[in-house]
C-alpha cells in the first residue's frame, strides 16, 4: 500500500504549518521519496492559498491552526482548485473532522503519526481517501 507509485512525474506537495519544525518534519520524511517533491512550504494561511493558486501542487499538506487564515479557511478558497487536501494537525475533534469530510478533503491524519503522511500522499494521488482509523473511530 505504501509502494511508490513510479509517476512519469513527481507528487507535488506543498507543506503549510505555522511551526518550523513539523514543517521540517513532514518534508524530512518526504524528500527520501523519489516520487514525491515538496515544492513550497508555507508558514501561513494566507501564504498557503497563493501558493496554491500560483503554483497549482497536486496535493498540500494543511494545518487547521494557522495565522491569518486557518486551515478550513483556506479549504474554503482553494476547493474549486484541483489541488487536493490531506489535513495534517494535532486536533482529533469529531466537528473538525465532519467540516473537513463535508469540504471535500481528501484525508486527515494526526501530527503524532506524521509517518502517515507518506501513504496518505500516494493514497490521495491514486484518487483515492485517507483518513487515519484513529481519526474515523471519532466519527
């Protein structure tokens, strides 16, 4: 399940969190995969949704609490775009998690297992969902 997928190209993804450090986590864990290449990384909400209308990824990896717009803000604006969604956050709340099935997000993974985040990626990539069984037992 977690095989590379062996694309003529690479996933794009773009990684927005406002903390340095999960931001240099997830990409760690991404750029030892040939098949995926983070090509931008934002700090913000704001910063998020142009980088996404600018440089179209195929995927971005979004915190819900992020400075000047927060996560389902930026679902918001960007859902009529083809980039798809995987909510990486800290928050398992059943509200969070309805909002984010009802937008249109593709999957929603917890950053205490950011090692999901490799799956998760190739998952949404074949078309398919990902959401943490942790994540669905809230539902």
């Amino acid at each position: 399940m977690n095989e590379p997928i062996r694309p003529s190209k690479a996933i794009s993804v773009v990684v927005a969190d406002d903390h340095e450090a999960i931001r240099d986590g997830i990409c760690g864990l991404l750029a030892k995969q040939d098949d995926i290449k983070v090509i931008a990384q934002a700090v913000d909400g704001r910063e998020a949704v142009e980088l996404v209308k600018e440089l179209q990824p195929d995927i971005i990896l979004l915190d819900i609490g992020m400075p000047h717009l927060d996560g389902f803000e930026v679902v918001t604006q960007i859902q009529h775009l083809p980039t798809q969604v995987i909510i990486v956050t800290m928050h398992l709340r059943a509200s969070y998690i309805r909002y984010a099935l009802k937008h249109g997000v593709k999957g929603y993974i917890l950053k205490s297992s950011l090692e999901e985040v490799i799956g998760a990626v190739r998952a949404i990539s074949r078309g398919n969902k990902y959401y943490a069984s942790v994540v669905m037992d809230q539902l």
